[in-house]
C-alpha cells in the first residue's frame, strides 16, 4: 500500500472544478477551481491557475493566482509571479521578489498551529466537507488567534520605523523569509519578525 504522502492528486488545465474537495493526499492544481479545499497535505498552486475560495492545508505552494482566504499549518510560499488577493493564515511565511500580494498574513501563536494540525490529522473523508464539523473549527482557531486591534496598531507603528531604517541599508536579499510565534503581516510594505 502507497503512504498517503506519496500521492499526489493532479488536476489538469483543462479541468474547471466547482465546490468542496476534501483528501488526505497532495494535490497539484493546473485548472480553474472555485470552492472550498482541504488537504492534509501539501497544495501546489501552478502557473496559469486561478483558485477562488478557501484553502486548508499543511503546506502551500503558490504560482498561479488565488482569490480568498489560506489557512496553513506549516509554509506558504509565494513564488514568483503569483498573484493573491486576501487573507493568509500560516505559520511561516516567504514570497519571491516579483509576486503581486494584495493580502493581510496573519501567523498564529505556536499552541495554536499545533492544536489545528492535531484536527487537521483527524479528518474524516467519509463525511462531506460542508458537514464536517472540522472545517469550521479550523477556521475558527486561525481567526480567533490573530493580534488584537492595539497589537497591531503597535505593530504599524513599529514597522513605520523599520521601513526608514530598512531603506537606509538597500537590502539586496531576493526573498524575504519569515518565521515566528505570532504577527500581522502586510507584505508589499515590510516583514518584521516578531516574538510574543
């Protein structure tokens, strides 16, 4: 029997996807997809996709264009070119130098992520994605575990006086990498690292 991180679930360009899809398993996304996708795995978004709607996973890849809200235990990488338009919940956090990010990223606390892959671990492929009970919670430990309204005016203000520093050195890095307990991210402006 293959391991079920040894699949890898592949959609086509020439697919067009409408609604809940719901697996254990890796899943490479080349067609158009509208819905809801939860995968204990890895996504990989590629070049000339476009995903609307809610991805849940443990890690993402991004390169094609994605409009609606991630929720993801481990990395989302932004690759080059890539085009998202919302909100992004993750742990860890790196985008390439030409991506277009029109999105608020928000990396929860530590015992959060571990609590939402615990759920993450447990789902149920016999139940329907909109009946399980799973979803909901996830979404709902991402949302509830964000910075308070003072934390992240604190937060800006702060960052304000990183960026005229940052300018003043002309940092020549590639990428911009993050990884830390918890923050508020808006990432055409700066990224900061921030311990709680």
């Amino acid at each position: 029997m293959q391991n079920e991180n040894e699949i890898i679930i592949k959609l086509p360009s020439e697919l067009f996807i409408e609604g809940n899809f719901k697996t254990y398993h890796s899943i490479n996304i080349e067609s158009k997809f509208n819905g809801v996708l939860l995968s204990k795995n890895k996504v990989t978004i590629e070049p000339g996709s476009i995903f609307e709607g809610d991805i849940i996973c443990s890690n993402l890849d991004l390169s094609g264009k994605v409009k609606g809200t991630i929720f993801c235990t481990g990395k989302v990488h932004a690759k080059q070119n890539c085009e998202v338009i919302g909100n992004i919940y993750t742990c860890r956090f790196e985008n390439d130098e030409t991506t277009d990010l029109e999105c608020l990223i928000t990396v929860p606390k530590t015992i959060i992520i571990n609590k939402i892959k615990t759920i993450l671990n447990e789902i149920d492929l016999n139940k329907k994605l909109s009946t399980d009970d799973s979803l909901p919670k996830i979404i709902e430990l991402f949302k509830k575990n964000q910075l308070s309204t003072e934390e992240k005016n604190e937060i800006e203000s702060s960052l304000e006086v990183l960026e005229t520093a940052n300018d003043s050195k002309k940092d020549s890095d590639q990428s911009l990498n993050v990884n830390y307990n918890a923050g508020v991210i808006q990432p055409q402006r700066f990224i900061s690292v921030l311990k709680k």
